[in-house]
C-alpha cells in the first residue's frame, strides 16, 4: 500500500464517521408510528439548518464513494 492510499483511506474513514453522524441528525418525524398506522403522512419542506444537513450528507455521500473508488484504483 502506497504511502498516498494509506493517506486517502484515513481521509476515507474520517469522512464515513462524519457523514454517519449527519445522517444521524436528520430528523425523522414518523419513527415507528408510521409502521402502526399512528401518524398521517405530514410533508415538511426542510428549512434552514435542515436543509443545510440535508445537502451537505449528499456532497458527504458523494466524496465518500469518490475516495472509496480512488482508494480501489490506486491498490490495483
């Protein structure tokens, strides 16, 4: 393993922590009443710090399949 693959997979594995925690924070409104029936479907628009989370787990998603497949490459 190259010094540069050892480099992008810390990268790699900072980036999974970080968009764990971001989707980790997205609120869910229905939780588990949704699967009894309790709760009628409510849509919300995301506003704010909300919306802000939502894009930024999406670039996080993207990054991280970006460095996985860069980290597959370079080990080949």
């Amino acid at each position: 393993m190259t010094k540069l693959s050892q480099i992008l997979t810390i990268i790699n594995m900072v980036v999974m922590v970080i968009l764990i925690i971001m989707i980790s924070l997205q609120n869910k409104s229905a939780g588990l009443s949704g699967v009894f029936g309790g709760a009628g479907q409510v849509v919300q628009t995301r506003r704010g710090f909300e919306k802000w989370l939502f894009y930024a787990t999406i670039v996080g998603g993207i990054i991280f399949v970006g460095l996985s497949i860069t980290v597959i490459l370079l080990n080949k």
